[in-house]
C-alpha cells in the first residue's frame, strides 16, 4: 500500500503537467490510462497461473470496476484538470474517514480510539499542508473550478471506499492480475466511448518525448504497478488500516511539486509529513478488537 499510493502521489503533478501541455485533455488521459493498463495486464496474464472466472463473479467484477476504476479514476482525473494537483492530493487524505464511516456500519469494524486518534492526527498533518500549499483566489470563475475540482475528487474518494470496503472478501478469490484484467477490460468497454471525442483526433507529432515519458508512467507506474498492488494490500490489511496510506500521498505530491519548483516546502510541511506518518502508524497499531 505504502508503494502504491507514492506511485499514486506522483500522478497528479505527472497528469496536471500532461494536461498543461495542451494537447491532451483529461478525456484522452483517462482513455489512455485505462486501455493502456487493460493490454498490460492481459500480456502479464500470460505468464501466470490462469484462473477460470465464472459469469456470476464476472458480474461482480464488472460492478467493482465501475467504483475501483471508472468512477474513481475518471473523477479524479477531472477533478485534477480543475484544481492543483497539491489540492487533489490532499482531498484523498479523507479516504481512511469515508472507509472508516462505511466499514463501521457495514463490515462492524469498530472505530476504536487509536483509529480514530490516528485519522484525527493525520488529518491535522492534511490541514497543514493545506495551509502551507493552497494560495486562495479572489477571482470567482476560478475559486469555482478550483471547488468543483475539489469536490469531484472527493466523489472519486468516496467511490474507492464503496470499493474498498464491498468487495474486500470478494478480491480474495483470485489473483490480482487475473482480477485486474478483467477489471481493467471492463472499464475500458465502459469508458472509452467518451473518450474517444478527444484522443482520435490528437496531433500526436507535436508531443513531445517528455509528454509521452509522462503518460508512460501514469499507465505503467501510477495505474498498472498501484492496481497490482492494491489488492494484496486489501487481502491483509483491514480496510481502514489499507486506507490510511493514502495519506502519503499529499506528501509526495508536494516533495516533487518543491523539487520540480512550483511549490515550496517549508516548516509547516515538514511537520505535516511528520504527522501523518504518524497517524499511518497509530492506525496501523490499532488492534481488530479493543485498543
């Protein structure tokens, strides 16, 4: 899980650079997320252990594509294309909440003091670095896009803890690349459609090597590697704890936005990282019972 969301940290500067370049729009970024990581995950199934998926659980995995992918991922890459990648970070930072709220009336996992101690105090560590990164804007157009993007992220948040906490029992039963070329196939059937207004009719001889060195990451690392991740992350940690990490990606959305120069990193960051790592730990310690 600690892998997974660093790749994810990096997406959103890696897809906000993308899309400033102009020629490609988060329609097209989607498209090639998803149909690149369906094709890599159906070569990698060719070199494992093949595992007969019958309709009914085919079904199923159609059903958690729509939360785990489509819905998550389309909606976070909209809402980047509307806000700072910084802020979008920071907005998967009330994942391990939503998982927590959702988890607690329909899986019965108790909120117990150290769960909710370590949310509170990784939640502070978001507060600062919210305080420390977003520059408010008095013009209204923008202060609105910069909302909607805000909430469209959070929406995409909320989708992934649906899927988090429905299908942690179901993710078990296969392997994650068998359960992810299906996924994977499905979200690509689903959204494609809408996507294709935009990528085919790019001028692909314009982009630049850098852009597609960009778009290669967000496939293969942020996209292929985090979803091959996640569902071992899912089959041994519970779905608070598994959620939790997701706080580590603010901080490394804001470590590459310092070092790439479009953000500066201060004190307040620093205790920030500080405190959401603590938090991760304080969860992480919780017990399934008690403490």
């Amino acid at each position: 899980m600690m892998g997974a969301n660093i790749a994810w940290g990096l997406m959103a500067p890696l897809s906000k650079s993308i899309m400033m370049f102009g020629a490609i729009g988060y329609l097209s970024l989607v498209s090639f997320r998803l149909g690149g990581t369906a094709i890599a995950f159906w070569v990698a199934s060719f070199f494992v252990n093949r595992e007969k998926v019958p309709p009914r659980d085919l079904f199923l995995i159609f059903v958690a594509s729509l939360f785990a992918i489509v819905f998550n991922q389309a909606i976070f890459i909209t809402g980047v294309s509307m806000t700072s990648p910084i802020n979008a970070s920071i907005v998967t930072t009330f994942l391990p909440i939503i998982t927590m709220v959702i988890a607690a009336f329909y899986l019965k996992e108790p909120i117990t003091l150290k769960k909710l101690l370590g949310v509170i105090v990784g939640g502070a560590g978001a507060i600062l670095i919210i305080v420390s990164s977003t520059k408010l804007d008095s013009a209204d157009s923008t202060s609105n896009r910069n909302l909607i993007g805000i909430l469209l992220i959070f929406l995409s948040q909320t989708s992934y803890a649906i899927y988090f906490v429905f299908f942690k029992n179901f993710v078990e039963k296969y392997s994650p690349v068998t359960l992810m070329k299906w996924m994977f196939l499905f979200a690509s059937i689903v959204y494609l459609p809408f996507g294709q207004s935009e990528f085919l009719y790019i001028d692909y001889s314009v982009i630049p090597f850098s852009v597609y060195r960009d778009i290669a990451f967000v496939v293969l690392g942020s996209t292929f590697f985090t979803y091959l991740m996640v569902p071992i992350g899912q089959k041994n940690l519970r779905p608070t704890v598994a959620s939790m990490y997701n706080n580590v990606q603010p901080i490394v959305a804001t470590i590459a936005a310092s070092i790439i120069g479009v953000d500066a990193f201060g004190l307040l960051k620093g205790i920030a990282i500080a405190l959401v790592f603590i938090g991760v730990f304080i969860v992480n310690r919780s017990k399934e019972k008690g403490a």
